[in-house]
C-alpha cells in the first residue's frame, strides 16, 4: 500500500508542470507528483476523463479529491502557514470561491504563460 499521497496533474501543459514544479520547491506538499500520461491511472482508481480536466489528489486509503480541493489537501499536507490555508479553502465561502479561481485558471490555461499546444487541445468540461 502506498504511504504517500498521489498528485496527479497534466504532464503535457507547460503551465500545469511549471505549477507544480514551484509547489514542489516552495510549499513542499507530502506526496508523489506523477504526470497523467505517466501514471497508472487504473491502479489510482481515477478516471482518464477526470484526469485530464482537473489536478487529482489521490490519498493512500484510495479517496480522490480534484481542481481546488485536490490543492487544499496539497497545501494541507504541507503543514506549517501552508496548511491554515488549505484548511481555509475547505470552509464553504471559501471553497465555493476557490472552485470558480480554479475552473477560471484552467479553463483558460491556453492563454497563461508557460501553456504548451496540448494546453488548448482539450475541450474544458463543465461542472
């Protein structure tokens, strides 16, 4: 069984890889980071489709978390300030806020800097 978190995020956009790479450095969140292209999506019970719409944060245990709640828990695991604002972006207001900055973000992550030409060939699913 796996002790880590699994964070799972599009390998093939230069601004979903650059974002992680900084969360990486910076926030030191407690997990595996795996591209989607590169990770057994089927052993991490994530469906392709979702994967390819949202950054996922797949527990230990097999609970799977996408978009701004799959950050909160990356910022959660994190500890210290970083984790008082993961548990910030859980509370309702917040949450509701954070799920539209996110979907705005990567439904438009075509347009923001480091974007790759695979960054504008999915078509954004709305939820």
């Amino acid at each position: 069984m796996r002790t880590l978190p699994v964070l799972v995020y599009d390998g093939d956009c230069g601004f979903c890889t650059a974002s992680v790479r900084m969360l990486e450095r910076r926030v030191r969140p407690r997990c595996v980071s795996v591209a989607r292209q590169r990770a057994d999506l089927r052993a991490l019970g994530v469906d392709g489709d979702r994967a390819r719409h949202e950054v996922l944060w797949v527990t230990p245990a097999g609970r799977i978390y996408g978009g701004s709640d799959a950050v909160a828990k990356l910022l959660l695991s994190a500890g210290g300030a970083w984790r008082l604002l993961g548990a910030a972006l859980l509370v309702p207001v917040a949450r509701n806020a954070a799920h539209v900055l996110y979907r705005l973000v990567a439904d438009n992550r075509s347009r923001l800097p480091g974007r790759t030409e695979a960054c504008s060939v999915a078509e954004p699913r709305r939820t």
